[in-house]
C-alpha cells in the first residue's frame, strides 16, 4: 500500500461515487426527519435533491439545507422567506446567500434574524477595515 507523504491526505474523504449520490438520495426520502437533515447538510447530493429538501415540511430539514454552502442561491432565496425563523436565520448566516436575499433578511420580522444579518455585516467590515489596515502597513 502506497502512502502519501502529507499528513492532511491520510484523512481525505473518498472521491464521490454513484453509490454514494444513490445512499443521499435515500437519505432524503426516508420518514425519519433527522435522515433527511443528513441529505440536506451533504455537500454531493444532486441539485434535485437540494430543490424537494427545500420543501420538506420539517423546519429542521429546511434549516440544515440553509446552512448548507453548495446549495443553489436559488434555493437560498425561497429560504430567505421561509415561515421558520430558525430557517431564515441560517439562511442570513450562509456564505453564499445572495445579496438581494441579504437584503430581504434585513428588513425581516424577526428581530433574531435582522440581528444576525447586523452580526454578518459588521463581520464583514471588521474583515474589510482588517485587510485595508494589512494592505496600508505593507505599502
């Protein structure tokens, strides 16, 4: 058996097969809500199993697929006006969220969820006013 000699590729996932998009999509029609969390976190399930997750009547399902950074900004749209508070919060978390959704998070009913957008933005000013400072110094 040949090893590589980098630590970090003895722990690498295996590459992505049809038997493992197949195990997904079971995943996302079993009964149980907590399996089909399990499909809506994956980053490999295919876009179709992304899209009837973002319908499945548990919140919980809906708030795992909005944390999820390989789901469409489609998909993170609908989210961004989901009747969950928890749901809509994930979604104002995610990387990958449009900013028109962004935008739509703002102004939400929830004070929780228009906190978290406040949260993510002033991040990304702290990030902003961070890198400006390192760009200044190495100048």
């Amino acid at each position: 058996m040949q090893t590589s000699d980098d630590p970090v590729a003895q722990f690498l996932s295996p590459a992505v097969t049809a038997s493992k998009v197949s195990r997904i999509r079971r995943l996302a029609a079993d009964p149980n809500p907590k399996i089909r969390e399990s499909a809506a976190l994956s980053y490999h399930a295919p876009a179709e199993v992304y899209e009837a997750l973002s319908h499945d009547p548990d919140p919980g399902v809906r708030a795992c697929l909005a944390k999820n950074e390989h789901v469409s900004c489609d998909i993170l749209r609908r989210l961004a006006s989901d009747p969950d508070e928890r749901v809509r919060g994930f979604v104002a978390l995610n990387y990958f969220v449009p900013a028109d959704a962004m935008q739509s998070l703002a102004d939400d009913p929830s004070a929780v969820v228009r906190g978290l957008v406040d949260w993510k933005a002033s991040l990304a000013a702290e990030s902003e006013r961070s890198t400006a400072d390192l760009v200044g110094t190495a100048g």
